[in-house]
C-alpha cells in the first residue's frame, strides 16, 4: 500500500505543475491577463524546481520522512486550495511559487523510499513511482482542461487540491513512521559531486531527457504543420503518447531489473531510429505517425526511468540528494532541449524540430557509452 500511496502523491504533484498547461486560456481570460503572462504559472514553477533539486532534499534529509511527506502534501493542498479562492494573479503566482520548492522534496523521498523497498527488485518499484510522475504529467492536462471548459476555472484548481489531500490523507491514516536512520552528513553528500562520473550521469541526464522533450514540447505544432493531422486527431495522439508513457514506465522496471547496462546503452539508439523515421517521411501520413507516436511515448516512459536509475546509481550513498539532482537535470535537459529545438523550427521548419532531438540524442549516447567503459563507475 505503501508504494500505491506515493505513487497517488507524486501524481498529485506533478498534476500540479503541469495541469496548469491545461487551463492556461482560462487563467489568462478569468485574471485578464494575456497568455505568455499566464505561462509565468509554468515557467516559474519549473524554475523553483531546477533550483530546489539538488538543495532542498539535501537540507531535508535529516528530517523524519513522515512528518516531512505530511508537510508537503498539506503545502500544496493548500496553496491550491488558495488557487482556488483568489482573484489576484500576484498571488496565485505566489501559491505557485511556493510549493514548487517543496517538489523535489516529496518526488526524492518517493523514489528513494520505493528504492529501499525494492532491494534486487528496486527499479520495478521505482518504476511505479514513475507512473504517478507519467500521468500527472499528461493525464492531469487533459482533465484540468475539461473541468475547466465544463465547469471553470475554482473546479479545475479544486481537483489538483482534492488528489493532493486524498495523498495527505492516506499518508497520515495508512503510512507508520519510517525506522530512524542516521543520514550521511551534509558534507558527505555533497561530496559525491567530486566524482567525474556523478557529473558524467548530470549530463547524460541532461542530454537523454532533452532528447525526448526538445521534441515532445513541440509534438502538437508538428503533428499540426507536418502530419496534417485534424484538431481532434491531434487530441487524441497527445493523449496515446500519454498512455503510452505509463506503458513504457511499466516496461522499463523490467528492463532495468534484468538487464540495467544494456537497457540505458540502447535506448538513445531506439529513440535515434524513431527520429530516423520521422525525417525519412514516417510522419507524413497520419497511421504511420500514429506507430510512431506510440513507439516515442513509449519511449518518453521508458526515459525517465532510465534518467532516475542512472544518476542514483552514481551516488547510492546519498539517495535523497541523488534523486534531487536527476530533478534538476531532468529540468535542465527540458528546458534547454526545448530552446535549442526551437532554433531548427525557426531557421529551418517546424519539421526539422527532430534534429536537436537527434543531436541530443547522440551526445547522450557518446556520454552513456564512455561511462560504460569505465569499471569504476559500475563498482559502486
């Protein structure tokens, strides 16, 4: 049950950040402002993240996990409970704002925790957490958005508040206090930052999850401007490519407990050949873009898992702060995939998109690659 409970909490936080992406137009409308200043809601959001990744589950790591997990759950039940009720955009950025510091916090616990609980079996479980982490960020968009066109804007914020509480809920009634453990000092979690390879595992972090998200950001343009799709197509590809996420979260826990090495070494070559296909011509017609689509989210599911194994394996000893760093560099990867991406669309088209993913794609296979030659890094 434990497990079942951290994965409705991270789903409850993820849908948090990201469902807003859902109702951007109905923020916009209801606190007159225009979209871009609305976005602030996301981009925001998205920084307290990349800032509080590597920081905030440092600092909190001596802290009893319960009491922790209680206090951020009950954060953010509140702050979009705030969201709900006010009618100034100030403070509704603040009641973003706010919590997104915490994110790391709660989504570091979960994995670790799962990990713990795991043993020889730790990536099934942490697959699982990232199941909760899969739908918050795609099955929450399409549900804020619905809720909002149907009823408005307070039920849309209501219903990130209502997942939130019912984790903070469960946590109080079903979770007991964790066994006492004494943590490694700060100093001494810090200090896996002077190994090469746990900056080697940053970077390929960086590089593996931007080459799925440089692209995936720009998924709706291109299945608009290059597949021709219709708008309801366009809906419901978004959407396989979110199940399919799930799916491949669920697939990589498998992969990754029987065959670790080959699983992170082969993936950047599995998305590469996807990328391969789509500027070969395979997004030109709709039923071969939707094989494709379901291969990609498959792949996007499979990403994260790899991304958080990865980074936690090149610093076991500390796998609170580990978890935070993969946080941030997940976000990092996010974010400057997205700008790079951006570039080829506007030099080039809005079809070449799939190059920077390929680029990254590359850099992050030469860096997976070169880690696997080294002995010591698999010998801790």
């Amino acid at each position: 049950m434990l497990i079942w409970i951290l994965v409705i909490g991270t789903f409850g936080i993820l849908n948090t950040e990201m469902g807003v992406i859902g109702i951007l137009p109905y923020v916009a409308r209801e606190f007159n402002v225009d979209i871009v200043t609305a976005s602030l809601l996301i981009s925001l959001f998205a920084l307290g993240v990349g800032i509080a990744g590597p920081t905030m589950p440092l600092l909190c790591s001596r802290f009893p996990r319960k009491p922790m997990m209680i206090f951020v759950l009950g954060l953010f039940t509140v702050c979009n409970v705030g969201s709900m009720l006010t009618s100034d955009f100030d403070t509704l950025l603040m009641l973003r704002v706010v919590p997104s510091f915490f994110h790391p916090v709660y989504c570091a616990m979960a994995f670790s925790i799962a990990a713990e609980l795991g043993g020889k079996n730790a990536p099934r479980e942490v697959a699982k957490i990232n199941i909760g982490v899969s739908a918050g960020m795609v099955v929450g968009v399409p549900i804020s958005n619905f809720l909002a066109e149907t009823f408005n804007l307070e039920t849309a914020f209501g219903f990130f508040a209502l997942v939130t509480l019912a984790a903070l809920i469960a946590t109080i009634i079903f979770i007991r206090p964790f066994k006492a453990t004494k943590p490694l000092s700060y100093g001494a979690q810090i200090g896996v930052l002077r190994r090469s390879m746990v900056w080697a595992s940053i970077f390929a972090v960086i590089f593996l999850n931007g080459s799925v998200f440089g692209c995936f950001n720009y998924l709706a343009a291109y299945l608009s401007e290059v597949t021709m799709a219709a708008p309801t197509v366009v809906s419901i590809l978004l959407f396989v490519y979110g199940l399919c996420n799930i799916f491949g979260s669920m697939i990589a826990g498998g992969l990754l407990t029987v065959q670790p090495t080959w699983t992170v070494k082969l993936f950047p070559i599995a998305l590469m050949l996807v990328y391969v296909m789509l500027m070969a011509g395979g997004s030109t017609a709709v039923w071969s873009m939707s094989i494709l689509t379901v291969l990609w989210g498959l792949l996007g599911g499979i990403n994260a898992n790899i991304n958080q194994y990865w980074l936690s394996h090149a610093a076991p000893e500390a796998p609170d702060f580990a978890n935070g760093l993969f946080l941030t560099a997940a976000n990092v990867g996010t974010m400057s995939a997205t700008a790079f991406c951006g570039l080829f669309i506007d030099h080039i088209s809005t079809g070449a998109v799939i190059g920077g993913g390929m680029i990254y794609a590359v850099i992050a296979l030469a860096i997976v690659w070169w880690q696997c030659r080294s002995r010591s890094f698999f010998a801790r």
